[in-house]
C-alpha cells in the first residue's frame, strides 16, 4: 500500500507542475504577444522620425531654413500630385518641373480645390524618387507639414519651399542621378466611429 501511494503520489505532483508549467508558458505567450503589439504602435512615430531624419524611403528632410551654400550641380525637379478615394479634391502642381541648382531655394505652387458641397479637410503624404535623393531634399514649408482645411467649392494655392543639398555632389550614388519627383498624395481623416446610442427604449 505504502509503494502504490508513493507512486500515485508522484504522479499526481507530476501532473500539477506539468499542468501549473503549461499556464505559465500560456500567460507567457498572451503577454509577450500583447507586448509585440505595444511595441508595433509605440515604434510608429520613431520610424517615421527615422524617416524624416535619414531619408529612408525617399522621405524628404524638414529644415527651419537654407544653409546658403550653393553648389555646381543643376537637376530636374518634377512634380506629382494625386487624391485617394474618398477625398473630393482635386490637386495639381503649376508647374510639371523645374530646374534648380543644389543649395538655392526654389518656391512651387499646387493648385487644390475642394470639389464637394461640404467643408471636408485632408492631409497629404510624399515622398521623392529615387529614394536616395529623400536625404537631400530639404523643405523649408510645405502644406504636407500639417491638415487643410477647404470650405464647399474654396480653391487655394498652396506653396512648397524647398532646396537641395548639396551634400548630394559627394555621394556617388547620386553620380548619375539628374531629376528627382517629388510626389503628393491626398487622403481623408479616418471616419469617426459611429457612437452607439445608450438611450433606453423610448417611452
């Protein structure tokens, strides 16, 4: 009787830690997947930091002002301008290129109009291509930099300033490259969730 306890015994202490090791390593995954998830939303704004501050994925630099320093080389700037669904604007540059040398300060214009019968606003997204040329391209003011807001019909022009740098003579990977687009693309505020209404029945 005494060896068929002992064994029944460990078995039964077996199955326990087996069974506390199995809600464990649960818990576990649950809170490592909840902390993946955290860290995915907490590292939005730093990779979009990153973005602004290298360049990475043609994303042009946001500067204060110019550094004056001209330099030698003359390129080809082109303009590109698009509205997502859902956003009834049209948006369209003045001016399909320009030429500009690295280091001078050049101002563009984008003619916009809101196209609904409603006051709607919009935020742009842009980058440059080739994607190398991002860490060059310096805007000094661009309506990108914040939300717009058009009244029904209201048309505007909407100035972007920018330079670029003429660090870019010193890399080799811009040897060959002699224009760069910069591209704009509207989109609408993410829709307001609808509230549910809490209200008991009426009467």
């Amino acid at each position: 009787m005494t060896a068929s306890g002992d064994h029944d015994g460990r078995a039964v202490s077996v199955r326990g830690r087996t069974g506390r090791n199995n809600r464990l390593i649960g818990v576990g995954g649950i809170a490592l997947a909840v902390g993946m998830i955290g860290l995915t939303y907490a590292a939005a704004p730093f990779y979009s930091a990153f973005c602004r501050a290298t360049g990475y994925e043609g994303t042009p630099q946001q500067v204060k002002a110019n550094t004056d320093a001209e330099g030698r080389r003359v390129l080809r700037v082109g303009f590109d301008a698009n509205v997502a669904p859902g956003l009834a604007w049209r948006l369209e540059p003045e001016d399909e290129s320009i030429r500009i040398r690295t280091g001078k300060t050049a101002t563009v214009y984008f003619r916009v109009k809101n196209l609904s019968d409603s006051p709607t606003e919009g935020h742009a997204t842009f980058n440059v291509t080739p994607e190398v040329s991002g860490q060059y391209f310096n805007k000094i003011s661009c309506f990108c930099f914040m939300t717009q807001h058009l009244g029904p019909h209201e048309s505007a022009e909407w100035p972007v300033v920018f330079f670029l740098d003429p660090a870019l003579e010193k890399d080799p990977s811009m040897a060959r490259v002699d224009s760069i687009t910069l591209s704009y693309t509207m989109f609408a505020p993410p829709a307001a969730k609808p509230t549910a209404d809490r209200g008991g029945p009426a009467g």
